[in-house]
C-alpha cells in the first residue's frame, strides 16, 4: 500500500546561469540578449517535472510513494532513467516509450536567481492507455502534477479516485489551466488544491480570497512568493508569512512546497505547521540549482520545524 502516488512529467532540465543574463521578476519576465557570445559560469544537468520531483521530495520524506509518469526511449529518457536509479520511489509506473522524445527544459539563470523556461515538449504525456487505473485502489493519497493539458483523463483519475476513498492533491499546470471551465467542475471532487496568486486570481479575479468558501476543494492554498502563502479550509483562512533565504534557482519551488504541504497533512500536522513544511521545504530547493537537489528528509524536515 502506498501513501500516496504522484502523477506528472518526468524531464531532462538544462540549467545555464550567466551573469550575462538580467531577468525581471516572476511575472514580468523580460531577457534582453546582445552580442554574439554570451559566457555561461555554471551548467548543471538534472531530471525534472512535476512528477519525478515531488515522487523524490515524498519518498525522500520516508513515505511509501510511486510515480507515473512518460518518456521517451531517446538519449535523454535514458539519461533520465539511469539518473533516477538514486531516488527510492517506486518507479514501475513510470514509463519509457519506443520512438517517443522526452520532455526538455533550458533554463537560463540570473544571478538573482530568477529565470527564462525554455521548453520542448515531446508528446509524452500521460495518457489513458498508460495510465494503471488499478493502482488507485492501492493508495491513501494521490496527487495531480500537470498531465500536460489532458483534463478530461485528469478529470477521469479524479472520478475513479473518489470511488477508492482516495484523497486527492490538485496542482494543475499551464495547460490545464487553460481550460478552467472544464478544471475548475473538478474542484469539488478534490480533497487540496494548490494554486499561485496569479492563477487564483485567473479563476476567481482580484478578490480571490473571498471566493475561496465557494470554490468547491475541501482546502486551497494559495502560494504568493515572498508574500507567503494563504491557507483555506472550513471556512478558515489563514497566511504564513514567507521564509527568508538566498534564492539561487526558483525552478521546483512550488513542487518542493506542495511536497513539504501534503506530507504535513498526510502525518496529521496542524495546517499552519503543513503550510510551514511546505516553506522549509521550498526554501532549502530554491537554494541551489535544479528541482531535487535541496529537498529534505523527514529528519532534516522537523530539525527545521523545530528552529523556526
């Protein structure tokens, strides 16, 4: 039996930080390249998505945790592949397609630590014939990364998951997200839903705090950067002020907050004390370079909970 089953992409993430690279905050991102070379100071390699990262950030946890997932049978799903050995999720769900190219990332650094995404999908999304619809019957938890803008089969997952008492998790991604009519008649289905501010105000405008009673999810959060984030349930709303620290890539701070969340909930923590998980664990992710790299075990965890 697991505790919970994680569902999203799994990625080759390419990270190139110059000095020469000047980007504007989330939100307004603006690069402006001049001259025909630019130097690049660090280069990492390293697997991504939403999948594999929070499937890592739970197992690494100590929780019982399987990933599913899609890549290709190219270079980078066998780089992939051999560099997810380490990790100690189960993996059997997570599968290498014949003549499918896997999903790439290059992201370029500024030296304040924000970033241009540069993505090439290669059609391996999850999808219903390679989705195991039997192991929902095998989990306590369940949660949703992005299924790279299949609503309807999310939509199915969700319907199947309640019919097995599953507790669902809800972090929708950008082309989920540009079908809110559709996603949004599978909030009241969901046990949490994890959104940005700028995606909270996309589904219920400015004054998305007032909307959140009527939103349908048992929980919102909502993650507002250096703001802190604000915590829904039971008509309660609630906001943890933001962790101070060196941001040095923000690339896997909101699976790395999810991760830290939902562990929380999972071992009965209170929802300040999830919340505040949540911030230690995006905190020690946003400190260095790539998704999975700074995530916590569960002792490193409630070291930090205990300090703050």
């Amino acid at each position: 039996m697991y505790d919970i089953i994680t569902v999203g992409s799994a990625t080759i993430d390419i990270f190139l930080r110059s000095d020469g690279f000047v980007i504007n905050d989330r939100g307004q991102e603006v690069l402006t390249l001049s001259g025909g070379k630019i130097e690049v100071g660090e280069k990492v390699v390293a697997v991504g998505g939403g999948g594999t990262n929070t499937a890592a950030g739970f197992s690494r946890l100590g929780l019982a945790c399987a990933c599913v997932g899609r890549f290709g049978n190219d270079w980078a799903g066998n780089w992939l592949k051999e560099n997810l050995e380490q990790e100690t999720f189960d993996k059997q769900y997570l599968k290498q397609i014949n003549n499918e190219e896997t999903d790439l990332s290059t992201i370029l650094l500024s030296p304040t630590g924000e970033r241009i995404i540069l993505t090439f999908r290669g059609r391996t999304r999850v999808d219903k014939a390679t989705f195991p619809f039997n192991v929902l019957s095998e989990t306590c938890w369940l949660y949703l990364a992005s299924l790279e803008g299949n609503v309807d089969l999310l939509s199915e997952i969700i319907d199947q998951s309640r019919k097995h008492r599953v507790s669902v998790v809800l972090n929708p991604g950008n082309l989920e997200l540009k079908q809110k009519d559709l996603l949004r008649k599978t909030f009241s289905k969901i046990k949490v839903l994890v959104v940005n501010e700028e995606e909270a105000k996309f589904f219920w405008g400015g004054e998305y705090l007032e909307a959140l009673e009527k939103s349908g999810p048992e929980v919102v959060v909502v993650t507002c950067g250096k703001k802190g984030a604000y915590f829904y349930q039971n008509d309660q709303i609630f906001k943890v002020p933001a962790l101070e620290g060196e941001v040095v890539d923000a690339t896997g701070a909101g699976d790395a907050f999810s991760t830290g969340l939902v562990a929380g909930l999972i071992w009965g923590y209170s929802p300040r004390k999830a919340v505040q998980a949540g911030m230690i664990e995006a905190l020690s992710v946003i400190g260095k370079i790539g998704s999975k790299e700074g995530l916590l075990t569960k002792k490193e965890l409630e070291e930090r909970l205990t300090r703050s």
